[in-house]
C-alpha cells in the first residue's frame, strides 16, 4: 500500500477474498489509495481499464486467486488490446500451503500470463514492496500501457520484513525522426492516393486530430481513425475524423483507392472476423503500408513534425453540423442518435458498448456537445458498464453517458451497485431490442441461416424479457422505461440532472 501510494497509484479497484485480508486491514493505516469494491471482477478489471484512459495513469486491482483473476479476465483482454496500464495484485496461496491440492489451488501465473506483459509472485515479504515498484514500471510501454500481475502469497502478507519502495519515474516517449522526410515525401507525390490512419494518441488527441487534418488540406491525402479507439474527441469544435468502417465490404470500399497507408499509431487495418469469400486484410492488394510512429512512441509529436516538414499550417474548421431534431413516435436507430446528440452535456464521457444500435451514432455527434468517446477495444462483451464506472472515477465530474446493448449488459450489471455505491454520475442507457442483434447480422456474413425455432431462440432476449428498470432500481440506481423519442430525450435530461447513476431502458422497434 505504501509503495502504491507513493509510486502514484490512487485507486484500487478491489473484489477480494480471504488471501487479501492483510491488504484490506491496511487501508485504515495507509493514506493515499482510495479503494472501490466491485462485486464481480470483470467490474474491477474493466473499471481498471478505462480508468486507465481517462486518468493517464495505473489504477491496482485486487483479486482472489487463479479463479478471480480468471473471472476478470475477459476485461483484461479488452484492456490489453485498448494499451491501459494495470497493476494487478492477486492474492496466492500461503507457500507452504501451495503444495498441497486444495479447492482453490491453480495456476494463477498461467492465467496471468494470457493478459499480463509482466508477471512475477513474490517470494517474502522483504521482496513486497520492490515487487510493487517493478510491477507499476512494467505498466508503461513509452506513451502507452500493459497490464502487469504481481501475485502476492498470503504469507509475504503476514510474514516481516516488508519495505516500501517507489517505482522509478517513466521516460518521455520519442519517435523515429528518419521516418518524416520520406513519409512527407510520399503524400506530395500520392496526394488522395495517399491515406493518413490514425490509430492509438494520432486519435486520442484534439491537438493530433487538428495535425492531422493540416497535413490533409496540405497533402490532398485522406484520413481515417481505425474503427476502435481507446479514446476520440469529438463534438462541437474538433475537427470531426472519421472512423474506417466495421462491415468489411464497406472498409474495403473506403480502402479501394488508397496506394499508400501511413499509419499513426495504427495498424495494418484487419477485418474483426473472417467470413467466407471475404478477405482478413481490409486494404487492397499491392498497397504500400509506411509507418510515421508506432503506437507506443510520441504519435502526436511525430505529427507535428511532419506536419512543420510539409509546412502545413492549422486550417478552419468546416461549419458545425446543426444538431437533429429529436423526431416524435417510435424509438428506432436515428432517433436515438438525435436524442443522444441533443442532450449531450458538455465535456461528457461516452462509452461505446451500444453494438449495433451505438453504431448509428457516429454520423450525428459532430454539431454535439464536446465529448470523449471510449469503445470496447478488445471485443470481449461485458465492458460497457465497468467502463462507465472506471471512466467517472478517472475523470472526477465530468458526467458519463453510458451506451449498452441489453444483452451486453447482463455480463456485468453488478457495475450498478458500484456506480450505486460510489454515487457516480453516470446515465446508462440501455438499448432493449430483446435479442443479440449483432448476431443476426453476423449470420449473414458467416452464409448462415436458421432453420427453426431452436436457433432463432438462441439469438432472442424474450421469454422472459429483461426487466432492466426493475434490475437497476434493486442495485440503487433510479430507472425508467421509455418508448418514444421524446421521452427519451427528457429521460436522458433527468439522468444528466442528477448527481448520481441514473438507467434509461430504451424499447427500440426493429
């Protein structure tokens, strides 16, 4: 604990058990780590992540073993791919109890190291605290973040001998300078043949996002945001990238023309599946990738240079999009796009696990309030409210508008009685189409059909339908059901009004 806090670990995000019990005690002794309780450890670990993105900064998480680091697992994932540094810290088994085959006895390193860059158990408890010090270092990989797992035996706990130590500060990240000239001169040469791909900090930043749209106005190239994003500025004032597309004829579509992709901290762009007849790689054969920086180097410093080795200079936003017009009767695709659009308070936090129904967002939010959007990275369900809840805490008053699937939030509603607990600022909004739409249209992609009702049921949400107002209010956060648009938008009013969590069920019409 004393290593965590004065390394600047603030948070702990905590679903502990019975090998933890020394590190709870001390949270009374120990200023400076504020710690929140999850009730599942998907929770935690996604709370970790988009912690993570809003902060800059490692949060702890503390779990219970090999089986509790497996049940956040998924999260972990989701973290891995979105580059979020977390220090995990799970309880072990007493070493001399570990060579016995008890109930909970397994391989915590094993499953550490599907997710971790940095794994290491200790050994004592003199070893505790520089363990806790190595495992916030590995948490950095130049601008970025990896997830490291110290794995702590009950005993280092309870034995003596333990020192704090502190972690060593981060080197500023760089960049390969080499790579400006020669990228500059490719987009003079292709010019709209040429595409600028922004990926982990090209997109993250207004100031990148402003760069970027410079070197088009001087270049004529076109540019893109990879699809997901751990973090993109959008809204009112900034320059409004657009995003490559999801469906794979469509990405390929955008991608047709390109002879070139210089990526920004991106990455050869890769469709999310294979289908049959389609291909994996999204840009079109024969085109050349060229690198400026790599996703872990200083992105937005990289632009800039290219952007002063071209001469391009700021340009004039394009004039602010007007805002919809909230239209009455059903609740459908785009008229939850314009109720979101319209009632957006200034600088919110939107987090993206709306699916299929979030996707219809992206074309409304430019005349929006300024905002931050976060999206599931790593396409493990379960993210949506986790990360609303990580999102509140690492970036304290700012409201948080939460999109969800209804299927998607069922892996982890337990996050309402945290955001409940916590008295977090957070509007979820639920998308109640009563199935797993996304798979329907997954279907059509794979060339697979339903033949009778057996299948089909394994895509329907009915029969019971959830009872999402009926779920929220049982973990303490007020709900309401709505059915029109308008209503809609005055249900997100309210939530955003109030000073805590607050759940919106949408019934969306096919």
């Amino acid at each position: 604990m004393q290593t965590l806090a004065a390394s600047g670990v603030e948070l702990c995000l905590a679903n502990p058990g019975t090998s933890e019990m020394h590190f709870v005690a001390a949270l009374d002794r120990i200023p400076g780590v504020r710690c929140v309780l999850g009730l599942f450890e998907g929770v935690v670990t996604g709370a970790a992540d988009a912690y993570y993105r809003m902060a800059g900064k490692p949060a702890a998480t503390l779990l219970h073993l090999g089986p509790g680091l497996g049940n956040g697992l998924a999260n972990l994932h989701n973290a891995a791919k979105a580059r979020s540094g977390v220090v995990n810290i799970v309880g072990d088994h007493a070493l001399a109890h570990a060579r016995h085959e008890s109930p909970l006895k397994s391989d915590a390193a094993g499953i550490a190291a599907s997710v971790s860059a940095w794994v290491r158990s200790s050994q004592s408890a003199a070893e505790v605290g520089q363990d806790a010090a190595a495992a916030i270092a590995a948490t950095r990989d130049g601008a970025l973040g990896r997830i490291a797992t110290l794995l702590l035996p009950a005993d280092t706990a309870w034995g003596a001998g333990g020192r704090a130590a502190v972690a060593p500060p981060a080197p500023p990240p760089g960049f390969d300078r080499a790579a400006v000239p020669m990228v500059a001169r490719r987009l003079r040469e292709l010019g709209p043949r040429a595409l600028l791909l922004l990926g982990h900090g090209g997109s993250a930043s207004e100031a990148a996002q402003r760069l970027a749209a410079a070197i088009a106005a001087k270049t004529g190239c076109r540019v893109l945001a990879e699809f997901y994003n751990a973090r993109m500025p959008g809204g009112r004032g900034r320059p409004g990238i657009e995003r490559l597309p999801y469906a794979i004829d469509a990405a390929v579509a955008r991608l047709a023309e390109a002879e070139l992709l210089v990526l920004a901290g991106a990455a050869d762009p890769i469709g999310f599946f294979g289908y049959p007849g389609k291909p994996s790689q999204l840009k079109r054969a024969g085109a050349a990738l060229q690198t400026l920086a790599e996703a872990h180097e200083d992105v937005p410093a990289a632009l800039q240079a290219l952007a002063d080795e071209l001469g391009a200079r700021p340009v004039p936003l394009d004039a602010v999009p007007a805002l919809p017009v909230v239209p009455e009767g059903r609740i459908d695709a785009r008229s939850v796009a314009a109720a979101v659009a319209v009632t957006l308070p200034e600088h919110a936090v939107v987090i993206d696990e709306g699916i299929t129904a979030g996707r219809e967002l992206a074309t409304t939010m430019g005349g929006a309030a300024p905002h931050d959007w976060l999206m599931v990275m790593g396409g493990a369900i379960g993210w949506g409210l986790p990360g609303a809840v990580g999102a509140a805490l690492g970036a304290p008053g700012r409201p948080v508008l939460a999109l969800e699937g209804d299927g998607s939030a069922m892996y982890t509603l337990q996050a309402l009685w945290t955001m409940a607990r916590e008295s977090l600022p957070v509007t979820v909004l639920v998308f109640a189409n009563r199935s797993y739409r996304i798979l329907q249209g997954e279907l059509q992609g794979v060339g697979a059909t339903l033949a009778g009702p057996r299948a089909a049921s394994m895509l329907s949400l009915e029969s019971p339908a959830l009872d999402w107002t009926a779920l929220a209010r049982g973990q303490g956060v007020p709900a309401q059901r709505v059915q029109t648009a308008q209503d809609l938008a005055a249900a997100l009013r309210s939530g955003f009004a109030g000073r805590g969590p607050y759940l919106v069920e949408a019934v969306l019409q096919a």
